[in-house]
C-alpha cells in the first residue's frame, strides 16, 4: 500500500498542474473563436473563414502603407478576392492563388505558447506594432490584430489582437506576409511569342559592345533558324536559336518594386542585355536585363509597368561570347553539294573533286573522290578516310574572332585562297589575308566577312591525328597518301 500511495501522489500533482497550464491558455478572442490546443500541440488564437469576412486590411507602421483585399463570392459560391489598396495599379492582372496565401497567412494565428500580457507591450515591440491587420466581417464585427518583434532566434513574433490581454509568439512568416505589397500579386505573365512566327531578332550587349541582327529562316527540315545580316552576315548556330527561343518562352512571376533611384542597384540605369524581337504580324517585343546578380536577372519590358526578375536557369546563353552565339565555322557545306573545291597556295594548287550520291554519306561505295585526277579512296588501317580528312578541314575552319570594319591592306594579295563549286555551279572563293604571324582575315568573293582565323586552321600537322588537321596539310596528307598506299591502305608513319 505504502508504494501506491507514492505513486498516487506525484500523478494527482501532474493532474493539478496540467489542468492549471490548459485554464491559464484558454483565453477569449473577441467572439470568433477562442484560443485552444489543437491536434499538432499548437494553440489556436484565431481564426477567420473567408466567406464571414468583407475586406481585410494591413498596416505597415513604418512606411504607412495599406494593403486592402475585398472579399466577394461569384456565381458559383467560391470567394474570390480583389485588391484594392492603395497602390493599385490599373489595367494589371493580379493572382488569385498569391492573395489567397496572403489571406489564410493573415486570418489563422495559432501558436505554441503564451509569453505575457499586454502590460508588457513595450518588451514585445508591440506599444508601436510594426503592422496593424484589421479584419471586417460581413456582421458587422471587426477585429484588429497586432504584429511586432521576431523572437530573439527568429522564428517567431509577437502578436495580441483587440479584446485580449494576452501576447502570443507566432511563426514570423505572418511578417513577411504582412509585408506584401500590390507588386507581390501580380499575376504571373508569359510573354509567349510564337516563336515559329518570327521575322527579326535584334539582340545587343552593353558588356562587350555586341550587336547582333538576325532574320528568321527556316531550313530544309521546316524548323526555324537564324541568318545574321548586321554588321555582318552569317548563319547562327544552335545556342543562338535556344537563346532566342527561351526568351519567347519567358514566364515572369517574380515582380520588384525598383525606384529610378534604385535602378543602379539592379543593373537597371545601363541594362547589359537588350532585345527587339518582331513577328510575322508586326508585333513588337522589347526586353532590358541586367547583369547577373547573385544568380538572377533583373529586367523590364516595354509596356510593362513593374521590373522583374528571372533565374539564371530560365535564360542561358546571355553571357556566351559572340562567336560562340553564330556558327563557329567560316563557311558550311555538305559534301553532297560540292563539286569541286580548288586550293591555292603561293604557287601551288590542288583540285579536289567530290561525288556523293543524294541520301548518302562520304563512305558509301559509290562515293568517289579524285586529288588533282587521281583516286583519293585512300583509308589507314581503321577506316579512317583521308578524303573526309580533307573535306572536313576545308570545311571547319574555325573563327578566331571578329573585327568589325577593320581596314584590311590586300595589296600583297591573299596568301591562300579555297574556291568552292557547287553542284548547282554556284561560286564562292574564300580568300585569307596576312594578319599578323598567326591569323589571316577572311574575305568571301572579294568581300571582307569581319572575321580572322589562326593560321593553324589551314597548316596545322596534327600527325596520326586525323581529327585535327589543318586545311593546307590534310590537302598533302591526302596527297601523301595517294602516293604511297597499297591497295587502297596507307598509315602514317608513326616516329
């Protein structure tokens, strides 16, 4: 007996202790419901349903801004919400699904603790509140609910509403919410342009002094693709079309309040990226970004009335360097559109002539090739075409840079030059003038195409490479090869 009873006596105290915390919680909140322990452990101080409710207002003490939302209910009977504080900006769209996060942040407090009583205002930031959320009902009543400090770890704040002498610590995401202006419900634009309906892209960059004009062309497959027609002309490559295409694909939802004052701030006063695109039908889009800045894009539109921002994974490719955004070789041919292609070199020259069937590839058995009249079907030991070797570095001479408008002296003429002969007995000559001891400019059919190539690009013996050679020397690999193959086969000697 004597062990129960020492059982019986610390339970009967726990008993009066708990019954003693739940009646020192339990307190009123001013008729719409009163604080009480929920299923999680949380006290439920109060709660507001939204089809009771008129408008709901928020206070910023600090700034003396209002945010006023208006409570209405459609045909249908569901609540929809409309923003009319005073910073509405006519003619935008705002969201319906961002207000209603607003409105059930600010019309459900719960908490897990009381921590004092109004006596102690001054303690909790809340004698001056730093936002003051008043909640009209469609009976009449009105409650008023205060917000002030965060909690020393930040994970809370302090809040009371009117009729109650109790302070209560709630999650301090109510502040942020609290904090939110007309900009914050915006609705989120797409600024969907058919990209399939383009006709011009225009795209200059503060940050090397690039400018790009494109035209867009569809190729043989119907897609599009780009042609550079300003300041010079040239075919795009693919990271230019996916540019071009993310940005017709753009979805804006993240709005920022940006003064003139502040555009600085945000890259804005001198935008490093700019765009004009226009369509088919005469529509005409303009977009500014700034640089990047901590991982994001800062950014306006013409028409628009709010700057923006948008991830660096929604756009890439602002930053890539121009030569990287066109087609990186001087020229493209297919070998089944050639003919012919003659080199000349100093007093040295070659005729390269080229058959391939429609439909297929340089290794088909009824693919031909002749150097200077001779059969070029010479392989290595691997299969590894020496005519391919041949056709694909006259054929990849790669950009070194651009130069626009530089005043080339040709008078000492081209020091090597490829004439291409289409099947359809079109003419193109590329011409290569000195540059310095390691680049040539490039000139096509007499004019320059404001570009320079190094001068590996055409004399470069990468050896046992078959990969890598330069134009000039895979013309006398292919050579060396006709001279000193058996049956078809010749290696390249390895030192």
């Amino acid at each position: 007996m004597k062990s129960v009873k020492n059982l019986l006596v610390p339970f009967i105290i726990m008993i009066a202790l708990l019954i003693g915390v739940i009646i020192y919680l339990v307190v009123s909140a001013n008729g719409n419901t009163e604080p009480s322990d929920n299923s999680s452990g949380q006290i439920d101080i109060a709660y507001f349903h939204t089809s009771d409710i008129n408008t709901l207002s928020v206070y910023n003490n600090e700034t003396q801004y209002t945010s006023v939302i208006k409570f209405t209910v459609d045909s249908n009977g569901y609540t929809q919400y409309q923003f009319v504080g005073n910073d509405i900006q006519t003619g935008e769209k705002y969201s319906q699904v961002r207000i209603s996060e607003y409105v059930e942040a600010l019309t459900y407090y719960s908490g897990y603790a009381k921590v004092s009583t109004t006596s102690n205002l001054a303690e909790y930031g809340l004698d001056n509140p730093r936002y003051t959320i008043t909640v009209n009902c469609l009976n009449g009543s009105v409650t008023t609910v205060y917000l002030g400090n965060k909690s020393p770890d930040g994970k809370y704040c302090y809040m009371y509403f009117s009729g109650s002498d109790v302070i209560y610590s709630v999650s301090s995401t109510k502040l942020d919410y609290a904090e939110k202006t007309a900009i914050d419900f915006l609705d989120s634009i797409s600024i969907n342009i058919d990209y399939d309906n383009l006709k011009t892209v225009h795209f200059d960059r503060s940050t090397d002094n690039m400018v790009l004009d494109a035209k867009a062309v569809k190729n043989a497959a119907g897609l599009i693709e780009f042609d550079v027609y300003s300041p010079y002309e040239h075919d795009t490559s693919s990271y230019f079309s996916n540019l071009v295409y993310m940005i017709t694909q753009l979805t804006i939802s993240e709005y920022i309040d940006i003064t003139d004052a502040d555009k600085s701030k945000y890259g804005l006063d001198n935008p490093a990226y700019h765009f004009i695109l226009t369509t088919n039908d005469g529509q005409k889009t303009e977009l500014y970004f700034s640089q990047k800045i901590n991982g994001f894009y800062y950014g306006y539109m013409t028409g628009m009335n709010n700057c923006f921002m948008v991830s660096e994974t929604q756009i890439t490719g602002l930053e890539m360097q121009e030569k990287v955004l066109i087609n990186p070789y001087i020229y493209s041919y297919s070998a089944k559109d050639i003919k012919t292609i003659t080199g000349t070199y100093g007093d040295k020259t070659f005729k390269f002539e080229v058959f391939v069937p429609e439909g297929e590839s340089m290794t088909s058995s009824r693919a031909s090739f002749t150097l200077d009249g001779r059969n070029g079907k010479i392989s290595d030991s691997d299969g590894r075409s020496y005519s391919s070797v041949l056709f694909e570095s006259l054929t990849c001479i790669e950009i070194a840079g651009i130069e626009i408008g530089t005043d080339v002296d040709i008078s000492a003429g081209p020091v090597i030059s490829f004439e291409f002969l289409e099947n359809s007995y079109n003419t193109t000559v590329y011409d290569f003038y000195t540059r310095d001891s390691n680049s040539y400019y490039v000139f096509k059919n007499g004019e320059y195409m404001n570009f320079y190539v190094f001068a590996k690009e055409i004399f470069f013996d990468a050896g046992s490479d078959t990969y890598n050679y330069g134009a000039w020397s895979a013309y006398e690999l292919l050579n060396e090869a006709i001279t000193n193959n058996k049956n078809g086969t010749y290696d390249i000697p390895v030192e």
